[in-house]
C-alpha cells in the first residue's frame, strides 16, 4: 500500500516486499527492527559510532552514558560497536529479494534458489553471521546484506547486486531528506519513489547542503584521497578495498566535494539514523552499488530539510 510522502506529490512504496510493517512507537518505515552486532575497527572518515545489540547491551548504554555525562569513561567492554538495523522476515516470505539473497549466500556455500525464505535460508544466514562476528539472528538485515556485499564484491570480485530489479520507469531523480536519513530515487514524471535508501548525512559542523544539483561523475572503485579539512590532516590515500571510506562507487555533486558514497561496517548504525560524517552521504555499500546502477551523470538530486 502506498502512503503519502512528506515531500509535496511523492508517493511512496514499500522499502522491500518482504519488509514488515512497523508497530507503534517503533523504527521509521524501512529502518530495521532485530538487532546486529558489527564490526569493530576504525574508520578514516569519521569517529566509531555506538549503538547497542540485546537487554544487556541497552543495560551497558544507558549506563556508558551515565558514565560519560559523570565525567567518567567506560570500560572498553561497553564501548563495542553495534547496529540496531533488521528487518522482520516471516518465514516464508517470497519473491526476488529472497532469490537475491538466496544467490549471494550461495556463493559462500551450497544453498538452493528457491525464492522462499525457508528455514535452510535462515540457518545459511545464521551461519554466516557467526562467521562474519554479527550477531546471529538469522535474518537478512541491511548490516548482514551489507558484509554479504563486500565479501562477494571485495574478496570474490563478483558484483552481485542484492537488491531486486526496479520496474520499468521513466527518467528518475534522487530525493535526499535529511529530517529522515533517506534518500529515495523518484520517478520525475509521476513523483512516485521507486526505491528508498538509508542513509547518513553531515553531522554537526558539516552539515550537507540543501539544494539541487546533478550528479557529475560516477567511480567504481573508488580510491580515498583526504580532502584538505582539518580533521584529515594526518590521514593517507587509502587504496580501493573493503576499509575504503568511500566504498564501492561514489557519486559526485556538481562541482561540490559532497558525495554519495558507500561506508564500512563500523558505521553501518548510523544510517538512517542520524547525521554522522563530513558532509557527504553515506550509504550502505550494496546499496551504493545499487544506486549508480540506476543513475549517472545528469541525473538530479534534491536535497531537502
């Protein structure tokens, strides 16, 4: 069912056709539900973020702040990094994001394509979670398709796309909110979103400009030059891979140094979440990937409050 979009004339549709609807009180429409654990390791772009995974990791939140807010720091046990990003997956669910993922896990090990998310697809996801130091929910949660990404595109060379094929449209547009960490690709002629993305934009101090532009360059592979900021100074070209800050693909903003690009794991919890890096627009790396599949130069990007 379609609801309507804050934006003036935009519809929306459901982020995924397996995703479940939200109860009250619960994450914004196509933010996650179950909760990951990520990665710990440091990023050249931006601080770790913290997020917490289970009771007693909310437990050692609350208290973290408390102990921040005393003056106090906590001990390094409590500062693991986590991301609160899943998505409720009834066993069952069907249809071409199943067969994605179904085709991506199998890549890793045998696993049949049905297209039914049946109970050999959640022990694969299970058993890749283990394997990859997420915690092990056994559903297909943005974090775990975003490890998946990078283990296929980084370590195999295979740039499997995980999410399905978009209907046919006419030109599209990309439409960045920044009150709700989300950028949606819609169809120009119609305002309809055919796909919406978390994301995080520029935290305080290096806030992403509102406005339009057009994308000006697209690069796949991209190597991390620091710009010339003061909170790079000491920081070295990094070379393609999966640490590069710049992910997969960057997607360029006119002639600014604002960029949609993909992020590491250890900033996964951010996106969709907050505003949490130096302007330009994170995003997970599958779906960088699958963004510049769908845009290039000319395209428009609006970015919105």
């Amino acid at each position: 069912m379609q609801a309507l979009s804050p934006l003036t004339g935009i519809t929306r549709t459901p982020r995924s056709p397996w995703a479940a609807q939200p109860s009250p009180g619960s994450a914004p429409p196509g933010d996650r539900v179950t909760i990951q654990a990520l990665h710990r390791a440091t990023a050249p772009e931006a601080p770790p973020e913290k997020a917490c995974s289970t009771s007693v990791g909310l437990a050692i939140a609350f208290l973290t702040a408390a102990a921040a807010a005393a003056g106090m720091t906590a001990p390094a046990s409590a500062q693991a990094q986590f991301s609160v990003s899943a998505v409720a997956q009834p066993m069952g669910a069907s249809g071409e994001a199943v067969e994605r993922l179904q085709e991506g896990l199998g890549r890793l090990s045998p696993l049949r394509v049905s297209g039914v998310l049946d109970a050999q697809t959640e022990a694969a996801i299970r058993r890749f979670q283990e394997q990859h130091g997420l915690f092990p929910s056994g559903g297909a949660d943005d974090a775990t398709l975003g490890v998946l990404f990078n283990e296929l595109f980084w370590q195999r060379g295979e740039a499997l796309s995980l999410r399905p094929d978009l209907p046919q449209a006419g030109p599209l547009k990309v439409v960045v909110e920044l009150g709700r960490q989300r950028a949606s690709l819609v169809e120009e002629a119609t305002g309809q979103v055919v796909r919406s993305y978390a994301v995080s934009t520029g935290a305080a101090g290096h806030r992403t400009p509102t406005g339009h532009f057009t994308i000006s360059e697209v690069t796949r592979r991209p190597t991390w030059t620091p710009p010339a900021a003061g909170w790079a100074r000491n920081l070295r070209p990094m070379a393609p891979g999966p640490r590069n800050p710049m992910g997969p693909a960057k997607l360029r903003l006119g002639h600014t140094s604002i960029l949609f690009h993909g992020t590491p794991p250890e900033n996964f919890a951010s996106l969709g979440r907050k505003p949490a890096s130096h302007g330009c627009i994170r995003m997970y790396p599958q779906d960088v990937w699958d963004l510049q599949r769908h845009v290039g130069p000319g395209t428009t990007v609006e970015v919105v409050e």
